[in-house]
C-alpha cells in the first residue's frame, strides 16, 4: 500500500507540474514574421550636392498616321462657319483618363473627331480632303490654316490626336487606359494618373511594353535612380504598356499583434495532453 501511495503522490506532482506549464507557457507569443522595409525612395544618387543638375532625354515628336483620329478645332469671326466646321467637335478634346467599363472620363464622352483614312486624308467641311498622314501636329496645323484662310479671315487652328492612350498594370493605385495627350507626357504623369505605386511596387524595374514597327520593345525603368531622366522611356509614346511588379514582400502573410498570435505550444496543445494522459494511464496500469 505505501508503494501506491508514493506512485499516487508522484501522479498528483506531476499533473500539478504539467498544468502549471502548460499554464505558463500559454503566456508566450510568437514573435511575429515583419517584412524589411519597402523601398519607397525616389531618384536617388550618389551625389548629395543641392542644386543637382541632370541631363534629359528629349521626346520624340509624333507624326500622324494613317487611322489616328484627330481633334480638330478651327475658330474664326464667323461663327456659323465655326459651328459647321467643328461639327466633329461638340464635346470638348478629351482632357481626362479613361477606364474600361465605362467609367468616368470614359470613351463615351469623346468627340467624334475626324478619321485619318486609308490614303492618310482628312476630310474637312468647307475646304475638303486634306492629306496630313506623316506630318507633325504643327504642320498639320498650319496646312489646315492655310486651306481654312481661303475660306475664313484670321482663322485659329487647334488639333490634338484623340486616340492615342497607353495602360497602366501591376502594383498602383488604379490600373486602366488613359489618354496620351501630348509627347511630353512622362512616365512619373503616366504613374501619377494611376494612383501612384503602391507600397508593393518595384520601383526599380518598371517594365515599358512599346510597339516598333512589328515587334513589341520591351524596357527597364529604374525610378529610384536619378538616371531615369535621361532613360529613352521616359516620355511615354502611343500604345506604350507600363507594368509594375510586386516586391517579393507582398507574398509574406501580414503579421498579426502579438496578443492575437497563437503560441505554438498552444497549436501543439492537443498533441501534449494525449501524450501526457496515454503516460499518466501507463503508469497507473503498471503500479496496481
């Protein structure tokens, strides 16, 4: 009997000691798993002098192309015959973004404007057929005004290209297509139009998609780097694709506060207690 006594005192110590640690060690957190920082800064340099001066790339100038549409706005002193001229033009030039689905800004709200046909003409009311494929917006200008002045006193000539757009993907604020309005528009305006890139956005390896001829250019910009001035895709062209991608930070779970982080004895919890009572029971069987 005092041997089964001294076992049942050992089996009491040892369920007190099991529940005191399990107590205790429920207290514990995990430390939890905190990303490094993200790389947020821009154009950066080696040089830390103020004024700092960098060279510029310099946009390439568009020409029109055969199927461009093409806002054209010819006013004058006669007003009836600016409104038969710029019938094509009732809604105003297109000044803000599109999205696909119709969302605000969209391709519904655009002018007619006027088709760049298959033999690069133009067909404009009062003067005619205007051929303006392979000119600049400014020759194309003063070609419209020097027809228009046969017609009209003093004319003012305005044109725009209306369907020249490029897409933003990947890590900003608001991926879409919007409206290129003119060759000075950068790669900053293009990602600024987006919402910025977001927190997850490389900022170092921003991919430029770019038709040339028949094949699809691709480039690196680094906006990290005060180089990107001078990058050959820093002016955005017509039908550019600009695509930004993830950090490897975004694929890591978001850390959760320690109060609310499970410790691992408390995961493993269930697998200690069928230990512990598969022992306690050996032991009792083997001491009766």
């Amino acid at each position: 009997m005092s041997t089964l006594s001294t076992v049942s005192e050992w089996l009491k110590k040892f369920i007190a000691i099991s529940v005191l640690f399990f107590l205790l060690a429920s207290c514990a957190t995990v430390k939890p798993v905190t990303p490094p920082p993200p790389q947020l800064e821009y154009f950066q340099s080696k040089d830390l002098t103020f004024p700092a001066y960098v060279e510029m790339a310099v946009p390439k100038i568009s020409t029109i192309q055969k199927g461009d549409i093409l806002g054209i706005i010819i006013s004058s002193l006669n007003k009836e015959s600016n409104e038969i001229m710029n019938f094509y033009n009732i809604s105003s030039l297109p000044l803000a973004s599109f999205s696909p689905g119709g969302e605000s800004g969209g391709a519904s709200s655009q002018p007619l404007g006027y088709p760049v046909d298959s033999l690069g003409n133009v067909s404009i009311p009062l003067i005619g057929k205007q051929k303006l494929d392979g000119l600049t917006i400014q020759q194309a200008e003063g070609k419209v005004k020097d027809a228009v002045e046969k017609t009209l006193k003093d004319p003012a000539v305005n044109i725009r290209f209306m369907n020249h757009k490029f897409t933003v993907l990947g890590e900003v604020g608001h991926a879409g297509i919007f409206n290129l309005l003119n060759d000075q528009t950068t790669i900053i305006e293009a990602i600024t139009a987006a919402g910025d890139l977001t927190m997850f956005g490389k900022r170092d390896s921003i991919r430029v998609i770019r038709t040339v001829g028949n094949k699809r250019e691709i480039g690196l910009v680094n906006l990290r780097n005060r180089d990107v001035f001078m990058s050959p895709y820093f002016y955005i062209r017509n039908d550019d694709i600009i695509y930004v991608e993830p950090t490897k930070d975004k694929a890591l779970p978001v850390p959760q506060p320690p109060q609310q982080q499970p410790s691992l004895f408390i995961q493993r919890a269930p697998i200690y207690l069928s230990l512990a009572t598969t022992l306690i029971s050996l032991v009792y069987l083997l001491t009766r």
